[in-house]
C-alpha cells in the first residue's frame, strides 16, 4: 500500500487547518495569561501565605559526664630473641681484585686479511616476452 501525500485533498486539508488553528489559539492564551498577571495570582493562591513562628528551644538537661574509664597498667611488649644459631663460614677463596701489575703494554693483534673481490659477471639482456601468461607488451608489426 503506496501511502500518498496531497496538499489538493480537501478532508487532509481540513483537519490539518482545525489543528494549526487549536494550536494558535493555546499560544495567544498563554500568552495572555502571562501578560495580564494572571500566573502570578495562580502562584500565590496554590502556595497559600507563609506563617514563620519562633520557637523557644529546649533546655539542656544538665547531665553529669560519665565517668573517665578506669587507667589498666599494661606490661611493655616483649618479644623474646630467636632461638637459631646461624654458623657462616668464612671462605678466603680467590678474590676477583686486580692482584697483578704489568707496566708493559699489549701486542695488538694483526689486521685481518682481505676478503678477494668478487668476480664480475657478464649480465645478457633479453627482450621481454610477448607470448605466455601476464604477456601484456606486443609487438609492432
């Protein structure tokens, strides 16, 4: 089912200009109703007026502390010693200190040697090929 819009329809037309006229018609009383004040009435009216009254506070009944809690003499902590007898040997093994030296220098060593040059090649140029898979250049005839 094609849904259809047309402006020409005069039921559409109609019911479409009874609802822009409502809708007018609530904007200019709104309007109104806030212009002549009448809001405002609205507003005191539902609020009612507003009674403030001093009240007297209670008096404090004047109540006795309780007492201090009673003062417990409590012993030092003592934690008492381990009980492990942990026996380290002494090693006198070889130390990693520098023990000697030389006031002579180093031989360096020799250069390495050389690698041989490779041997050139002679490189043959081809073509390209014109027949085959993927042979996409042709020839001039």
């Amino acid at each position: 089912m094609a849904y259809t819009y047309s402006i020409d329809d005069p039921a559409k037309n109609s019911k479409r200009m009874a609802a822009f006229v409502l809708v007018v018609i609530i904007h200019v009383l709104f309007v109104y109703v806030l212009a002549s004040g009448l809001g405002k009435k609205v507003v005191e009216v539902v609020l009612g007026p507003v009674e403030t009254r001093l009240i007297e506070e209670l008096p404090d009944e004047e109540e006795k502390p309780p007492p201090p809690p009673p003062e417990i003499e409590t012993p030092p902590p003592y934690v008492p010693p381990p009980e492990i007898s942990i026996d380290i040997p002494v090693d006198t093994g070889p130390t990693t200190a520098i023990s000697n030296v030389t006031s002579e220098r180093p031989v360096a060593a020799p250069p390495p040697i050389a690698a041989p040059k490779p041997v050139e090649r002679n490189v043959v140029k081809t073509p390209p090929s014109t027949q085959g898979r993927g042979a996409r250049i042709t020839q001039p005839e």
